[in-house]
C-alpha cells in the first residue's frame, strides 16, 4: 500500500498511513473504526484500483486524501 494522508474536512490532519503498511496513524477519533472495518479486506489488487477505492471511500465519508 501507498503512504495515504488524511485531511478532515476542515483540512486539518486526520491520520497517515505510512508507505508498506496497513497501520494507521490518526488524529481523528472516529478513523480507526472507519479504516479497519472499510479497508481490512480491500476488494481489488491493482494498485491503481485500490487508490481509486480509497479515494473515493474517504471522500464519501468527507475526508481528503493527499498523497
């Protein structure tokens, strides 16, 4: 997996998710739930999929991704 930062909606850090890894590093309170139970078990294997999945997750539950 890629390095993934997240940004709250007001644009303040979120969490991180270092490059290699599925460990997650936050800020925000209600991440950890959110990343464990939507990502545990990605359903793609492309890396290009899996950005896209993720992106498109926290931006529906209005977060930001930078990478």
């Amino acid at each position: 997996m890629f390095p993934i930062f997240i940004l709250n909606r007001d644009g303040e850090k979120a969490g991180l998710v270092p490059h290699g890894t599925q460990s997650f590093r936050i800020k925000d309170r209600e991440l950890p739930d959110f990343w464990y139970h939507t990502f545990r078990d990605i359903p793609v294997t492309d890396d290009e999929q899996e950005r896209k999945f993720v992106d498109c997750v926290f931006t529906q539950a209005g977060y930001r991704v930078i990478r």
